[in-house]
C-alpha cells in the first residue's frame, strides 16, 4: 500500500478515535516515506495524543517543516508533558521573538506557565510583544481576552485604557471595555444600558455577555429575549443554560420540557468495578496530575486537571473503564424520552458511534470544588468518583455532593440547586451537558474522579 494511504488511513482512524489503529497506520507512513512533512507531524501527534514519548517524533518533524506553528506548539507541550518546562518556554518564547504577533504561542505559553506554577509571570510574553509591536490590536486584545480569561480585571481594565490612548477609539476595544466592566462588577456593572454603545454590533460571543448583563440588572426578558435568537444556530449550546434560568425565573413550562423535572435527565451508574480495578484507577489517574495549578479556563478550584484525552491513552485499566462507560452510555441514551424536535439533548440521533469531545480527571484538595459550570462543547457530560474523603474528612453533608441546577452566583439570581448527588465511588454519574453543576467543597482529604464529554452527533 502507497505511504499516502497509510496516511489517509491514519488520520481517518483517529478521526474516529482509534488511536491504537492510527499509530499503527501512520507508523507505516513514515516508514515508507520518512520525508513527508504531513505524515511525521500526524504520527507525532498521535504518539504526544495517547500519552508516549513523542518528543524525539517531534524534533524529526520540525526538521521537515520548522516554520509549522502548529507543529512548535505541539512539540512544546510534548516537551513539557516529559519534564522540560523550561526547553519547552525556551522554543515557545524563540518562535514568539522572530513572530510575536502568533498569538497562539502566546496563550499556549501563558498556559504552560500556569500549569507549573509560574502565574506570576504567565503574560509576560504579551507585554514584550506589545512593547515591539505597540499598534498591533490583535495582540493588545489578545493580551485582554487572556487576562479576562484569568479573571484578572485590573490588569485587563489597565490594558484596555492603555490600548485606547495609543491606538485611539475602536469597536474590539470597546467591546472588550464593556465585558469588563460587566463581568467584574465595575463601578457601572448593574446599568441596563452599559452596552448601548455596541448596540448595532451582532457577536455570540458579546450576546451571551449581553444575557449575563441582563441577568444581572434583573432584566429577565431581555435576557430571555436576547438568547431565544440563538435556539436554532450553531452557538445554540452556549445559550440554552441561560433559557433555563430564564425560564425557570418566569415560571415558564419550557423550563420543564428542557431539564426535566427534578433528575430526569441525571443517571447514576454503577459500573461494577472492582476495589482493586478502583485503586488500579486511581493510581493511573494520580499518576497523570502532574500541573501545579488548574488551568485558567476550568471550573477547578483547589485542585489539578489532568491534560489530553485520557481515553487514548493506552493504559489498561483506562480502555477497561472506557469500554465500560461506552455501555452505559448506550444505558442511558436507550432509556432517554422519545426525541423532541429541537431539544438539545433529546433531539440529535441516538444511534452513532459514541465519540469523546474530551476526557480527564480531577483531583480536588482540602477545600478544593468546582465552580458552576455547563460544558457547551459536549452533549452528555458525566462524573465518575474514584477515591472520595471519609464522611469525617469531607465534612458535613453536603460536602463533596454533586448538584444541579444552581445558578452562577455572579448573576445574583438567588436560583438554588434543583437536586444533588451524594458522591459515591465507582458511580458514574451522567447528564445534559446544558445542566448547571458544580461540586460542593470539601473540607479535608482529597477527591480523585474522572470526567468525560460525548460529542453531539451530526
């Protein structure tokens, strides 16, 4: 077979997540044609997506496309993810000085530097390129986003007015100004007219910030009003957890149609797993937890996130529990309610292959928690708890549970939880992946799960 079949080959398997048969695949690729810049880059990533030594597939790769920035940024969290942070920083902060308007190896350094513990110092990037490039806006809003990202409102409020006195008035500038104030509360944070000045201005992006603003000033029907145009678009995932609000507010029946009544949508699973499949797990999973902090953009408080599917990795006892989580996955699609014509998780086709938008876990610490959250690129999202805190070390319940449906408390809603879950090793807890969740805080001990989210089938 020709080289470039191997590699058609390879990359359609691990478009379908056989990641085993990718490799397999792509290896005879470059075997056969050990200078096709495409096929080293795939079996690189490949190798760096299922967990092994990739670093030495990367430096080959480079050497057939060095100017590759996807490929750079690739092989430098490789080199991090085999203990070299600082080669990794060195090639990223290289790249950056002979291109320092790639804004993707701005954040992908920002997010390595959080990652091992250097949060002091994770936009440092930004500024030097903004000192060599003070017109640029796609760097100043870049360095804006990420800052916001972070929460960071100060020093995302500072670079905005710096951005405008250099650069002068502009609309991405404005629109980031508002966010800002918006989203950290400012001096004008609960004005109904704060974005009036955007008002001709269509962006899912500075809608879904408009509906939080409105929630916020108690304006629930333009809030309801503003998201109802987004049910039947591709963003539609980003809005339906706001309509839940909104109609749960207003006491309108589509509340119900949406969630269900109560935990109808939410299912717990024993998976029959073992104490020592269960320890086996946890010592994988413990193993992977090799961050200093959690990323910037999780939910995670108190506690790490592990990188990359877990799911391609080859590790025994994670394709056991995959294999068993793909059943019960099935369980609960087969248990589901008829379909429902437009209903985001009753609606799309039950009978696909079930693919993974992505797959890790949390260990949270003494007083570690997940902030409330919905996950707006899966369809199904989950929870299943590995290693849980004695009744003593949790604390009280409900310590530790799970629970739907609260609002987040930015919004000022007073909206509490419409249901909880006790946390319970070895359960696999499923739901919409609209829901609402959050956990709540333990008090000491630590807390191991893993989590996953079903992609929507087409």
């Amino acid at each position: 077979m020709m080289a470039l079949n191997w590699l058609q080959i390879g990359l359609a398997k691990r478009d379908l997540q056989d990641m085993e048969g990718a490799l397999e695949a792509l290896e005879r690729a470059v075997a056969e044609t050990a200078t096709n810049p495409v096929a080293a880059f795939a079996y690189a990533q490949v190798l760096f997506e299922t967990g092994r030594n990739a670093v030495s597939a990367f430096e080959r790769a480079t050497a057939l496309d060095p100017a590759n920035p996807h490929l750079i940024r690739t092989y430098a969290a490789a080199l991090a993810a085999e203990g070299e942070a600082e080669r990794a920083q060195s090639i990223l902060m290289d790249t950056l000085n002979q291109h320092p308007q790639w804004l993707d190896g701005h954040k992908s350094l920002a997010t390595l530097r959080v990652a091992i513990g250097r949060r002091d110092e994770f936009d440092e990037s930004y500024h030097r390129a903004i000192a060599a490039l003070p017109d640029s806006l796609s760097l100043r809003l870049a360095h804006v986003h990420l800052l916001s990202t972070a929460r960071a409102w100060d020093d995302a409020r500072a670079c905005v007015q710096e951005a405008i006195h250099r650069l002068g008035p502009n609309r991405g500038l404005e629109i980031a100004r508002l966010s800002i104030e918006s989203e950290s509360n400012g001096p004008k944070g609960q004005d109904p007219n704060l974005f009036e000045t955007v008002a001709d201005v269509v962006d899912p992006g500075l809608d879904l910030c408009r509906v939080r603003h409105a929630f916020r000033c108690g304006a629930i029907d333009a809030a309801l009003a503003r998201a109802e145009t987004y049910r039947n678009t591709r963003q539609a995932r980003l809005f339906w957890p706001y309509l839940s609000l909104g109609w749960r507010l207003t006491n309108n029946p589509a509340a119900a149609w949406l969630d269900g009544s109560g935990d109808d949508y939410v299912c717990a699973i024993d998976l029959g797993l073992s104490l020592d499949e269960l320890a086996d797990l946890a010592a994988n999973l413990r193993d992977l937890h090799t961050a200093q902090a959690p990323y910037l953009e999780q939910s995670v408080k108190g506690g790490t996130q592990t990188d990359r599917q877990l799911f391609f990795r080859p590790i025994p006892i994670l394709q056991r529990v995959r294999e068993k989580i793909t059943g019960a996955v099935h369980t609960f699609l087969d248990d589901l309610p008829a379909p429902r014509e437009g209903h985001p998780l009753l609606s799309p086709p039950r009978d696909r292959p079930i693919l993974f938008e992505g797959s890790w876990s949390v260990l949270l610490k003494a007083g570690g928690f997940h902030s409330v959250h919905t996950h707006p690129m899966g369809w199904i999202s989950s929870a299943l708890h590995v290693e849980l805190p004695s009744e003593t070390n949790a604390g009280p319940a409900p310590a530790g549970y799970l629970q739907f449906g609260e609002a987040p408390p930015e919004l000022n809603l007073g909206l509490g939880p419409t249901h909880q879950l006790a946390p319970k090793a070895g359960t696999l807890v499923l739901f919409p992946s609209t829901h609402w969740h959050r956990t709540v805080p333990i008090e000491a001990g630590e807390r191991l799960s893993l989590a996953f989210d079903i992609r929507q089938p087409a």
